[in-house]
C-alpha cells in the first residue's frame, strides 16, 4: 500500500474518500495508519501502545470500585462504590448490567477526581465514558480485548475529526465538546465493535453528539466534580442508546461532519460565564455558593 509520508483529513466524509482512494476498507486500518504516518510510529508500537491505554483505563475501574472514593472537598461521597452495591443487590431498574456500567463511569471520573491515574478519553472530565461503557458491552457479549482494542482506534479517529473542525475543550466550546465529544467517540466504537458498518458507525456518532449540543461547563468551585462527574454517566447511557438505534439500522439525517460543525458554533456562542469559568449556571446557584465558601473555609 502506498500511503504518503503524512496522512490529513478534513472530517468524516474526507475519511472515507480517503479510505477509498488508499485502499482500507477498515476504519480501524485506516486510522491505525493515519496516526503512524503523523506520529512516526510503526503500526505494531501503536497497538501495543493502545493495549497499554486499555489497561490504565481498566485498572482505573478497578482501583475506582474498591472503595467509596471521597474527594478533598467532599463534593463526591463513594458514589460509585454506593452504585456497585446497589446493582449486586439486584435492585436495579433494568438489567444489573446496565447498573454496572453507570457504577464502572463514575469510579474512573471519581478517581480522576481523587487523583488517581485514568487516561483522558478524550480528556480527564470526561474520562469514565468510554472506559465504562466499552468494558461492560464487550463483556456482556464476550468481545475479545483485540477487537475492543481495535474499537479505541476508531474512537481516537472520531476525536481527532472533532479536533479537526471545532474543540474538545470545555473552556472552549463548553461541555458538550468534552462529555458530547466521549460519548460520540464512545458511540461509533461501539457500534465498531458490534460489526457494524461505516453508515452506522457515523450515525451513532452524529446521534450522540447531536443529543447534547449546548451542553455547558459549569463546575462547582472551579472542580471537576459537580455535575461532571455525573455528566460523563449521561455521556455513557447516551453512547449506548446512539449505538444500539444507529445498529438497529436508524440513519442520522445530518452528517456527523454538519453536527461538529453546529457543535463549534454553537460553542462560539456561549458565554465565557459558561465555559469551565465558574461564573454562571450551576456553579452559581446558592447552594454551590454555600459548597465554594465551604472549600474555601477548608484551606483556611
């Protein structure tokens, strides 16, 4: 196959003439290729460099359940470990898989939150999504860790379009362009590692982001606790509903190009007050006012 010395797109649709005119039928292939040509890595360290990640984000899981996790502030209060115990306690609304899943999206935010080690997927206030839904599908329909590692590549390839034509950053572009970005990411790696197609994997993609466009940041005190943490976990239910209707052969009628694109300028519009400032929104409602002089009595 011969590929240029560096690989650019444009979007989702420039992916796909490209995939065309290079040869890949695999979006995976092509985005493995895309970042060894940019990154000047073989293929088989970036692989191996992606099994690394799915490990972290595993072990963040892990370290995240085996106690209730309580920041500094005490804005957060063990609430994945609560959610664990609430799902082995068959009381779940649905299926305890489900319950799993929310409990396995807030231990990786609440350690992030508590300074443990996670992998910013595609940044650290939105790092629970895809670690947390990605396990829980790919164990309950028995996915090996090579495809579910394959899916990470076609996430990281939808991350970097939305990179590409507007922001992942919430100072930038508000929420929806971390915990709207995670759950779009989430969403086409799903629907990847169910054998879906190309069609679906951007109509799961388009479908989630679309479902949280002008979602703003407004932390709490300046800390990526209060709502983010339990923003990533309607990052996670979201990414799940987008892949299962996009697999269930619902087509987006906007291009997922058109919704980053509305995700950018929608975020132009929002207020400063709006974007990961804490001036507006929930952070300054009276009781946040009450937890930000709290922390602040804290530190005396």
């Amino acid at each position: 196959m011969n590929l240029p010395k560096r690989i650019r797109i444009k979007g989702w649709n420039d992916t796909l003439n490209q995939m065309n005119n290079f040869g890949f039928e695999d979006v995976f292939r092509f985005f493995l290729n895309y970042e060894a040509k940019n990154s000047e890595n073989s293929c088989d360290y970036l692989l191996k460099k992606m099994h690394f990640h799915w490990k972290t984000m595993k072990n963040a899981i892990t370290k995240g359940l085996e106690k209730p996790n309580i920041t500094t502030s005490k804005f957060i209060q063990g609430g994945a470990f609560h959610m664990k115990q609430f799902a082995l306690s068959g009381h779940s609304l649905l299926d305890s898989s489900y319950s799993i899943m929310i409990s396995r999206i807030l231990a990786v935010a609440e350690l992030n939150a508590c300074m443990g080690k996670i992998v910013a997927a595609p940044t650290a206030g939105s790092c629970g999504i895809i670690p947390g839904v990605l396990l829980s599908v790919a164990e309950k329909h028995k996915i090996s860790e090579k495809n579910l590692v394959e899916s990470l590549f076609v996430a990281g390839g939808i991350g970097e379009i939305i990179s590409i034509r507007a922001s992942l950053s919430g100072s930038t572009h508000g929420c929806q362009a971390e915990v709207g970005s995670a759950s779009a990411m989430a969403a086409g790696a799903l629907v990847y590692m169910m054998e879906g197609n190309l069609e679906m994997i951007e109509s799961a993609a388009a479908f989630a982001l679309k479902n949280i466009l002008g979602l703003v940041c407004d932390p709490i005190a300046g800390r990526v606790e209060i709502p983010c943490i339990k923003r990533n976990v309607l990052g996670g239910c979201n990414a799940l509903a987008s892949a299962e209707m996009a697999l269930a052969g619902i087509a987006t009628n906007i291009p997922l190009d058109e919704v980053i694109d509305a995700m950018a300028s929608i975020g132009n519009l929002i207020p400063c007050s709006l974007k990961e400032t804490s001036q507006g929104g929930l952070a300054i409602t009276p009781s946040a006012l009450v937890l930000q002089n709290q922390i602040k009595d804290l530190k005396g």
